[in-house]
C-alpha cells in the first residue's frame, strides 16, 4: 500500500461499521492494528475473539477509513464502546489510580460516565494525512457520554492523541505505566467524506 500521491488535504471515507460488519471485516483490520503497533504476525489471531466480543457491548460504535484513490481498501479502524464498572479494563484502571494514590473520587470522576476509545490504528503506510483524526472526531460525534478515556502503552511524537492526559498509573496486569488521555466526548464533525 503506498500514499504517496495522496495529498495531505484529501479526506479519507469514513465508514461506520455495524457489530455485523465488523466482525467480517476483522480480517482486515486486524493487520492494520498489527502493523501500526508493530506486533509480531500473528498476533491477529488472538485478538479476533476479543474485538468480536467488544462489538456486543453497550454503545459500541465502529468507523473504519479508506483512501480516496483505492476505497475498497480499508487502512485504518477505531472502535470503543462506553465503560462500566464490571468490564476487566475498567477494574484494571481503577487498581492502577488508586495504587497511584488516587483519591476514590477522582477515580469515580475519571471512571464515571465515559466512552472507552478502545482501538484507533492507521496503517503505517496511510499515516501523516490525519486519518487518525478524522476517525476519532466521527467516532465521537454526539456521544453521550461525558468523556472519553484512551490509555496508550507509551507516549510517542507521532500519533499522540489531543487530549489531556491524567498522570500514568502503572496498571497491575500491564506491568507499564498507561497514560489516561480524557476530554470531553462530544466533538464537532470532520471534514471526511461519506461514501455515497
């Protein structure tokens, strides 16, 4: 896959995945997540059980992008779905705070009423166009919830989400300090098009 002649300024398609269209696509969009985390091959497989799932979930949404030039060719994928308390993500974050000295209501503010941005992947290839962007503001256009939480495993230049982050805790299964990024949930629309 190549973008090179694709110009910054061309918006990428958007489109919303229903759980049924999600769970077809995951062969591909599985490789995009592989890719853009540069995990190893095969990685995917174990992963496909677990998105599959997710899509079952309370106010899940999905929004997968393709480039103008080739739309039948999927290069990037968000999806999330709003928290509660028995989800294991939710526990795990939850633990993490209040070893980092949390006080309870500031974990209930943080862990309250939000959207968990699950997975938001751009194919290495189709990076630098903000398709990224492009992804989240339609994944969160008219949530809802009153936040959105993301945590990444580490801070990068490229690909830093615009939020503001809650200080890392080190959230016990991962053995990593997560960064929390959280801002509010509703966003503007995007300058994406819809495919017709």
């Amino acid at each position: 896959m190549s973008t090179d002649a694709t110009p910054h300024d061309a918006a990428p398609i958007l489109l919303e995945l229903s759980p049924a269209e999600f769970r077809a696509r995951l062969p591909e969009m599985l490789p995009i997540y592989v890719a853009a985390m540069k995990y190893p091959r095969g990685t995917e497989y174990h992963r496909a059980p677990m998105w599959s799932e997710h899509a079952g979930r309370a106010g899940w949404r999905a929004v997968a992008a393709a480039l103008p030039q080739d739309p039948s060719t999927l290069v990037a994928i968000a999806y999330g779905y709003r928290g509660a308390p028995q989800q294991w993500w939710n526990q795990q974050v939850r633990s993490g705070m209040r070893h980092a000295g949390y006080s309870a209501e500031r974990i209930d503010d943080a862990l309250g009423d939000y959207f968990e941005l699950t997975e938001l992947h751009v194919h290495p290839d189709a990076q630098g166009h903000r398709i990224g962007e492009a992804l989240l503001l339609r994944l969160l256009d008219g949530r809802p919830e009153r936040t959105v939480l993301l945590s990444t495993p580490r801070s990068t230049r490229r690909g830093q989400p615009r939020v503001a982050a809650v200080p890392p805790p080190r959230i016990p299964r991962c053995g990593t300090p997560v960064r929390l990024h959280r801002r509010r949930a509703s966003v503007r629309g995007t300058r994406a098009r819809t495919p017709p």
